[in-house]
C-alpha cells in the first residue's frame, strides 16, 4: 500500500479516537504488510519509515493536536530517522506499531516507534521531528506540552548516529 493511502486511511480511522489519549502515553496501531510493501517475501526496509509516518498521524490524532497544528498552519516534518532491525517482516503479517514522544527540546520532537509481529518485537523507528511554519521551526511545546528530566539514551544515540554522517 502506497504511503499517501495508508496515511489517508490512517487518518480516517484514527478519527474516531480524536482526543482519547494524552500526551505521555503511548499509542498503539496495526497494519497488514501488503504485496506493495514487500519485495520477494519481506517488509522492505524503507517501508519501516512509511509504518512511522503513519503512526505519528495515528499519534497525534489521539492526543487531540493534529486538528490543532494544522489550523495553526504549521506542519510537521521528518528530519531525521533511524531504525534498528530485529527481526524480518514476512508478506501478509500483521505489524503493530506502538508510538511514544520519547523527548521534546526546544526545536525538536523525537518519537519511538516499536514494532511488533505475532514473533516478537521486528524492529524500533527512531524519528526525530520538526514543526514548521513556513521556513521557521516552531517549539514542540506549542503542541506536545511536556517536559522531560534528561535526555534519554536513544535520542543521545540518535544524534551521535546523524553527527557521523
């Protein structure tokens, strides 16, 4: 399935549960792995990234901000992402995605996308993301308004990975 249609169904049915979540909890998503998302017999590796995309959508519905950011005129824009394999995804699985906002600074969100198969977990998406109006990056406060102690380990490891590249 194309990203674009999985993000539209995404949004359609992630309607009904508009608001039923807060901020720091984690939000929970399936999808069937369809021909369009494999090769020969497994989940392509950058369809991982499409799952995401998706569950971040799925995310920010439940919280109540996706309306919000929208109106606002602000959008929200992938900057960076990584994923850790485990295990790989077979045609006609069903993935669950469990999305977590892990971390939020002044300029940046980052989210943790684990996912699942009836095997276990299959892999984790780390994404680091940002809100735009226009060309200027808009404080993650304005629309996921929590505030965290440390930065964790992964978002530490994140941003090592990218300062490599």
């Amino acid at each position: 399935m194309s990203g674009l249609l999985r993000n539209f169904i995404t949004f359609l049915l992630g309607l009904s549960a508009y608001g039923s979540k807060t901020i720091g909890e984690v939000t929970k998503l399936s999808f069937w792995v369809t021909p369009f998302d494999s090769g020969m017999r497994v989940l392509k590796s950058d369809k991982y990234f499409q799952l995401a995309e998706a569950a971040q959508i799925d995310y920010l519905i439940k919280v109540g901000n996706f309306f919000k950011i929208i109106q606002s005129g602000t959008s929200f824009v992938n900057v960076a992402q990584i994923v850790k394999f485990a295990k790989p995804v077979s045609i006609f699985s069903r993935i669950h995605v469990e999305t977590q906002l892990i971390y939020a600074d002044e300029k940046c969100a980052y989210f943790a996308h684990v996912m699942y198969s009836r095997h276990g977990q299959v892999a984790e998406v780390l994404v680091k993301m940002k809100f735009k109006t226009g060309r200027i990056t808009v404080a993650p406060s304005l629309f996921l308004p929590m505030s965290f102690a440390e930065v964790p380990e992964k978002v530490l490891g994140l941003d090592s990975a990218l300062a490599t590249l």
